[in-house]
C-alpha cells in the first residue's frame, strides 16, 4: 500500500504590517479621547455636542490631501485616473508609502526642519547638510544635536546666544522664554535670571553676564550667570557638570534624559500639524481663519487646553507654554492619543518620514476633513484633518513648475512666495498661509496667472491637475453654456476655493 501522502500544514496569515499595527494603536487612542469627551461635554449654548465623526473621504480627496501633505504637489491626471480605477483594499496604503519615498517628500521635510531652525540662505553649508539629512530619514535626535551643537548653527543669530537658547527652547521643548529675554513675566513660567543662565550653556567658554539694567533681587547687574538647563518640572532639575562641555550636557538632556519625552512630544505634534491641523487650538480670524498658533506651545495635552496668553515679545502669536509641574508618565496628565504619538515618534527611531508614514496609514487621515468649529474645541487632537490652505509652495510650484529645491530659502520680500505665507526665518515656524485680500488679488489678475492658463489644456485635463478629479455633469453644463475657453476654465478653477484649500 502506497504511503499516505503528509497532510499540507495550513497557510499562516501573514503577520500585521508594523507600520499598520503602529497606525491602528494611534486610532484607538483617538477614538478613546473622542469618546471620553464626548461623554464628559455636557452640551448648551456655549459647549455643544462634539459632532460625529465625519465620513471617509472619497478616493480624489485623499489623494489630493496625500500628495500636497507628503510629497508637497498636486496629483497628476494620470495619477487620479489610476487611483480611481484601482479596485485594491489596501491602495490607499500603498499610495502613502509610495509618496513619502518621493524627492518631494524629503523636501517637504526638509522645509519643516529649515523653518523650525530658521535655515536661511547664508547657511550654505547648513543647506545641503539638512536636506541629505531630510532625504535619508535621519533620526530627528541627530538632527537636533547637529543643528544646535556643531558648526550648523543659524547665522541670522550672529553669535547672539541669547537668541539662539530661546529659539532653541521653543523649537525643540515648546517652552516661550521670549518675555524672559527682559523681563519677568507674571504669566511666564521663566524669569530672566532663568533665561539668561539657560543661555549661559551655549556660550562656550565665554561668561555670560546679567544685563546692567537688571534689577532682581535675585542676581545684580553686570553679575556672572552660572550655566543651568530649564527648571521644566519640579521633580527633575539636573545640575550640570563642570568637568563636561555644557552644551553637550544640555542636548543629552533634552534628547534622552528624562526631558526626552517633552523633546518628542514637539516634534511628533509638528508633524501631526502639518498632516491634520490643529481644530481645536486657537485661530487667527484676520488671516482667513485657517492659521493656527504653533499647536506644540502652551497646550498640555489633556483635552482642554491650559490657559495661556499671547506672548508681549515683538507681537508675536505664540503661546506661552504652562509645563510646570507636568507629569508625562501620569496618565491623567495626558490625553491617550498624545501619549501614543510620543510613543510611536520614539518607537520609530524618531524618523520624520517613518512617522508620517504612520500617520498617513491612520484611519483617521482618511477621513473627510473638518472645518475650524468651536464644536470641536476641547478635541486636542480630532480624528480627521483640518480643512486648511495648501502651502505656498504648492501654490507656486503649480502656477511655475519650478523645482523647490532650486527656490532660495528666504525670497525677496516683493517675491510672490512671501506674499504666499513664505516668512522671513527670522523666528522658529514663522510661515503661515492666509487668506487675505492680497492673495486674491494675486490670483485674480497677477501676469503669473496669465502665464499658466495660456498653457491650459483641455477642461477635463485642467479639472484633474488643479482640483484632481474629473468636471461633474452640471460644471460640463455651465462650461457649455458660458462657451468658456480652456484658458478660462483654467482661471475659474485656480480661484475656487476647492484649489485653494487641502481638502
């Protein structure tokens, strides 16, 4: 009798991909921060219901949103055709994968690192340095020690280390030491005393001296300040070694001691900014609604936010941050969702791209996208992006199609990009998008615009590159019956709302 022939072992399901685990686990904190608020609001007329969650966003919208977001362009006509006709379950997946391996994706990260630590064309070493550096996913820790303890620096500082160690403590630890600079502040959590001692640590071997207008009881003008990190919890103060360099002492501090937690809290809010907004932060009304103060300043994470003012120094937006006392291992400090984005960023290596790759995986980036509502304001962080402006870059790289790489860092003030929301690098994430009355009237009637509409094609085509979808019946319709040119219709669609904002 011929042997029984072995029974074939049963196919194991393939295991869970670790960046769709990661993206699932930043879901479910999400959804139970929603919950928890939702059950807690008690709504009236001046706290109403939390709205439901919006609908997933149908397949242009996402890519749409996916390709400004990561890789910093519109799609392109083909792309959307292929998209559309896609039948895949996990497409959606694969397309943000596919985008953050892009040039432009490193770009896009690489614009966020130069506005954070203010990169501005004099740095011509600095430059290439961040955007290799962007390219290849480096660890943000490395990043950080690189940009604040070697030769890469911010010239614009020019030897001012004053400046440098705030900039530095907004940046990378989201703490406001502006005020600080010349005064005790009674809403800041920093004296000047505290602020120049923090300074005193990028000096090198210089003394850094209180200023001879100083007149604290605490210290007397012209007076030798001792080198000391920021007093950012009552129950952790490290005192730093003499027989050590100072600056490296404080970027161990920051990057892996007890502070590393707060160091990838900030990092990993700046990127979940620039993927969903900031619903429930503050909006500036005189820019069109749509610009947030920095989200990674003055908010504690909870559900709702601290209290916080804006700061006194030069007019400037941000928040002064309220750390103080802040437990990040409490969890009642921190909403779930916080938690698990600082755990995820640090889990990840602290790789910009890697994270974004996450995000962009999350259930809730595919979502419809949500106006700025006063409904959603105790939601930290919502499950859906924020209806917002797209960059001005992507702005001009459609109108030009000019290779951002080739852009300087900071333009002329008469060039276009300023007027898009380009700023100066003067300070950390001075950019902004509005939506102003000058940018209409750019878009409405510059020679610019002139320049890309007589290069339009067929309406159909013109739909699927600016909008990234196809006319519906009735637009088909309108056009008819306007016998509208393909060079109008190329200017009607860059003056729509629908190309304006990322859906």
């Amino acid at each position: 009798m011929a042997a029984c022939a072995p029974e074939k072992e049963a196919a194991k399901p393939a295991a869970p991909e670790p960046t769709s685990e990661a993206a699932a686990r930043v879901d479910a904190a999400l959804m139970h921060d929603y919950r928890l608020i939702a059950e807690k609001r008690q709504p009236n007329r001046y706290t109403p219901a939390l709205p439901a969650l919006p609908p997933m966003a149908d397949d242009t919208t996402f890519l749409r949103r996916a390709c400004i977001d990561l890789a910093g362009r519109l799609p392109r006509p083909d792309e959307v055709r292929d998209f559309i006709a896609d039948p895949s379950p996990d497409k959606r997946a694969r397309l943000t994968d596919s985008l953050t391996r892009e040039p432009g994706a490193a770009e896009v990260r690489f614009r966020m690192l130069a506005e954070a630590f203010r990169v501005t064309d004099d740095d011509y070493k600095t430059v290439p340095w961040l955007r290799q550096a962007a390219a290849e996913d480096r660890p943000y820790a490395e990043i950080v020690a690189a940009m604040i303890g070697s030769w890469l620096k911010p010239s614009i500082d020019r030897d001012n280390v004053m400046r440098t160690s705030v900039e530095t403590a907004y940046t990378v630890l989201g703490e406001d030491l502006y005020c600080a600079m010349c005064h005790d502040h009674p809403f800041n959590d920093y004296t000047e005393h505290s602020c120049y001692a923090f300074a005193a640590c990028f000096t090198g071997q210089k003394e850094m001296r209180l200023p001879l207008d100083y007149e604290y009881p605490n210290g007397k003008p012209g007076e030798v300040v001792q080198p000391e990190t920021l007093h950012l919890s009552r129950n952790y103060w490290p005192r730093l070694r003499d027989d050590q360099d100072k600056l490296m002492q404080v970027l161990h501090w920051i990057t892996e001691e007890d502070q590393g937690k707060r160091f990838a809290l900030v990092a990993s809010l700046r990127l979940w900014s620039g993927l969903f907004g900031m619903p429930g932060e503050e909006v500036d009304i005189t820019v069109g609604g749509v610009d947030p103060a920095p989200p990674w300043h003055g908010i504690n994470g909870r559900s709702k936010p601290n209290f916080y003012h804006r700061s006194c120094f030069s007019g400037s937006p941000r928040g002064a941050a309220s750390w103080i006392g802040l437990d990040m291992n409490r969890p009642d400090d921190f909403s779930q969702a916080t938690k698990l984005l600082i755990e995820e960023f640090l889990r990840c290596g602290g790789r910009l791209g890697e994270f974004q790759r996450i995000l962009a995986r999350t259930e809730a980036y595919s979502r419809s996208g949500i106006d700025y509502n006063f409904k959603w304001r105790d939601c930290y962080l919502a499950p859906a992006p924020q209806i917002r402006r797209i960059p001005s870059e992507v702005i001009w790289k459609t109108l030009t199609a000019e290779d951002e790489s080739t852009l300087p860092q900071v333009p002329e003030p008469e060039h276009p990009l300023r007027m898009l929301g380009r700023g100066s690098r003067e300070w950390t994430d001075e950019s902004r998008t509005p939506v102003s009355h000058e940018l209409v009237r750019f878009m409405m009637n510059d020679k610019l615009i002139d320049q890309t509409i007589s290069k339009a094609g067929d309406a159909e085509e013109m739909f699927l590159e600016l909008l990234g979808r196809k006319p519906t019946e009735n637009e088909r319709a309108a056009i008819l019956r306007a016998e509208a040119s393909d060079q109008d219709v190329a200017w009607a669609l860059l003056n729509t709302k629908e190309f304006m904002f990322r859906p």
